[in-house]
C-alpha cells in the first residue's frame, strides 16, 4: 500500500490530465446529443451517446459554430479531462453534424438564424470588378477542383496575380483556416476579389461551409468573395453569404472572367463596324456633294431657260420689226418725192416698181 | 495615341477605349473630319488587344503563410 506513487487530488488530476493530453489529444469521437444546455450564456454542456456509453461534453459557446440540439449525430474533436470535482468530461474545441438528417437540420436553423439577422441580404452583396488583375483563391491546391479552376481561368484570361491562400477545404479545421485566409486578405488589401474554391464532396465534406464563423466572416470580408463550392446542387450558408456564387470551381472562373476569344470576337467586330460606318459616311459625303453639283446644273438651266425665252422673244420682237416682215403681210415701202408727174419706186415683198403719181389730195 | 502609351495601358482600359470609340462612331458626334484618325487608332488599339490577349499569363503565388495557426 505504501509503495504505490503518492499524490494529491490535485496533482493526480494533474498528472491524469496530463497524460490524456498526451494520449488522447485532439481525437474524434462521434455520437448522438443528449442533454444539450448552455449555461450563464457561455457554457455549453451535452452528452455524446451510443447504445452503450455515454461522454460528458464541455465547450465554450464561441466555439459552438453550427447548431445541435438532442438526437442529432455529430463529431466533436477535443481532448478527455478530469475536472477538479473529479467528473471525467470531454473538452470540445469543434464539432459539426453528421449524417444527412443531422447536417440538414443544422443548416435550417442556422440559415434562419443568418437570414433573420440579413447576413443574406441581396442589398449587401458587393459588385464583383468586371476586370481585376489581382485575386485571392482560399482553397487547397492538391484538390481538383483547384486545378480546374485555374485551368479554366488561364484559358479564358491573362494578366492576374493570384494568391493562394492553402487551407483544408474540409474538416473540423478547415472554417477556422479559411477565416484567417479571409482575415488575412482583408488587413493586406492587395486583392481586388476573393474566391473560395473546393471541388464537389458529400454533404459531410462540405458541412464545414455552414460554419457561423466563417459565414459571419464571408459577410462581413470587406473584399468582394465569390464561392465555387461542390456542385450545382450543393448549396452552402457561405454560398448564401457570398457576392457571388458559382456553381463549381470551373463556374467560378467563368463567371470572375471574359473569355479572351468572345473580347477579340467583340473587338474585331467592331472594328468592322467602325470600317461600315467610316465607308457610309464617305459614301454619304460623296452623294451629298453630287447633290450640291445637281443643285447648281438645276439652278443654272433654269436660269438658262428664262434667258433663252428671253432671247427668244426679243427675237420675235426684232422680226416683227424687220420690214420684210411687214412687206411679207402686204405693206408697201413708197420712196421719191409725191407730186402729180413724179416716178416714185413701190417696193413690196418681192417686186420693185416704178410707178407715176397721177393726183395727190390730202386724206382727212 | 502613341505605342508607348498604349502598351502601358492595361487589358481593361483599352477594352473602355474601344467601347468609347464605338459609342463615338455611332453617336451624333462622328465627323469625317476626326474619323479617319480615330478609324487608325481604333486598327492600333485592337491589334495591341489581340496581342496583349494572346501573350498574356496568369501569375500565380501559393503563399508561405500558414492559415492553421
């Protein structure tokens, strides 16, 4: 009895603790909640059960990041401890829902909790730049769906620094990672858009982006965030908190830039239009010099017209006047000196003649 | 417009001078007078956009810092 190690309560706690620290840190258990309650508003205690045994969990409410309530499955990550009123308990530093039922659940409550408090608003969402030259990527780049977002990005555009922020794209880790990425984006300000990327998984492998952290993060990220996270039909709280989201990695990218082809397509057509538009206008000009010269050739054969009549009848005047005219309506030119005996010369239109004057009288 | 000017434009600002001259071409402003040297300019902008679109690389930088602490 005497040769056994001796302690104190407190130090055997101590040393008990210690060596769970040591043994058992950061291990994963996974169970159904029972007795869930949050004390003083800081303090949150529940059990983690299964058929057979049954853990006591403690944590501290900010680490609390996804509702649970009883009967839902979750896996928490933490380490055993003593307390010092000897009671065994399970220190939680993060946990999330399991299962479909038990993520679904998770994700109602707290997407009303989010939306009632308008982190969804439509009104907040930023404009994401047209056109950017620098972007931050916060994914994993061993991942396939990182790849394909490159991939498709430097097919479609050219001239962008990208900083890639590496994080774990799923896990219990993984919000906390992708929060300080977000943080560290946002005290840098060298970024004009921030996209979150990670390939398409089952629900368990994205549950980590319906995090309250990182959907608080999201919202309030200064730098405008677009999401491409799973697939279509994956909808996450961090999609609904975004600027923009896209339905996967490669979306991403698509919608983040114009396709190089479709900007030359745009600008050769213009110039095109531009060549139409310059060969109109000089045709425009062409006719409408032509119809200047018209005007004037009208203008002028008018004016010419009425000098003709003119002409014309000064001309008809002058005949008129012309005494072969008069001799050719019947009159007589009479020339010599009028006295009875006198030869006077009658000329008419076409004889001459010489004729004596017999008698000469006045005619009134 | 001269080379140096336009090869240090970036990618987005010749793409808002090509939509400008569009706008300029196609509004009540358009002369003759001024078209043919904006037409000329217009061929050098977008030649120096095929070329900036066709040389142009993305640069990427995985960076040192470590997000799990």
């Amino acid at each position: 009895m005497d040769e056994g190690l001796k302690f104190t309560p407190t130090d055997f706690a101590a040393v008990v603790n210690q060596s769970l620290e040591y043994g058992f840190s950061n291990i994963l258990i996974e169970g159904e909640v029972a007795s869930f309650k949050i004390n003083q508003g800081k303090w949150v205690f529940f059990d983690l059960k299964d058929d057979n045994a049954t853990v006591s969990c403690f944590m501290v409410l900010y680490q609390l990041r996804m509702p649970i309530e009883d009967g839902m499955k979750i896996i928490v990550k933490g380490t055993p401890k003593i307390t010092k009123q000897g009671k065994f308990s399970f220190t939680v530093t993060a946990l999330k829902p399991v299962g479909e039922g038990s993520i679904k659940k998770s994700f109602e409550i707290l997407k009303k909790k989010l939306a009632d408090e308008g982190l969804f608003d439509l009104s907040k969402k930023r404009k994401i730049p047209e056109y950017f030259t620098n972007l931050g990527v916060i994914s994993s780049p061993a991942a396939a769906g990182y790849a394909d977002f490159i991939k498709i990005l430097n097919a479609r555009w050219g001239g962008i620094k990208i900083k890639v922020a590496k994080t774990q794209v799923q896990g219990l880790d993984a919000p906390e990672q992708i929060i300080r990425a977000i943080n560290y984006f946002n005290e840098r300000g060298d970024v004009e858009v921030i996209a979150i990327l990670r390939g398409g998984g089952l629900a368990d492998d994205l549950a980590c982006f319906n995090d309250e952290g990182l959907v608080r993060a999201v919202a309030a990220s200064k730098i405008p965030i677009i999401t491409g996270i799973g697939h279509e039909v994956d909808e996450s709280l961090v999609d609904l908190a975004a600027d923009r989201r896209a339905s996967t990695p490669s979306n991403a990218a698509e919608l983040l830039t114009p396709d190089r082809k479709d900007v030359l397509r745009v600008a050769k057509s213009r110039v095109a239009d531009f060549y139409a538009r310059l060969c109109s206008a000089i045709e425009a000009e062409k006719q409408s010099e032509y119809r200047s010269v018209e005007r004037v050739s009208n203008i002028a054969k008018v004016k010419l017209d009425d000098f003709r009549k003119i002409l014309e009848n000064q001309i008809k005047t002058l005949e008129a006047l012309n005494p072969d005219e008069v001799l050719r309506r019947g009159y007589s030119i009479i020339t010599g000196k009028i006295s009875p005996g006198d030869v006077v010369k009658i000329t008419t239109f076409d004889k001459i003649i010489n004729a004596e004057i017999k008698e000469v009288y006045e005619r009134k | 417009m001269s080379e140096n000017e336009a090869t240090s434009k970036t990618l987005s600002e010749k793409i808002e001078e090509l939509e400008k001259s569009t706008d300029w071409f196609m509004s009540e402003e358009f002369n003759l007078d001024e078209a043919v040297e904006k037409y000329k300019a217009v061929i050098g902008l977008a030649k120096e956009l095929q070329k900036n679109l066709d040389d142009l690389q993305n640069e990427i930088e995985i960076l040192d810092k470590d997000f799990q602490k």
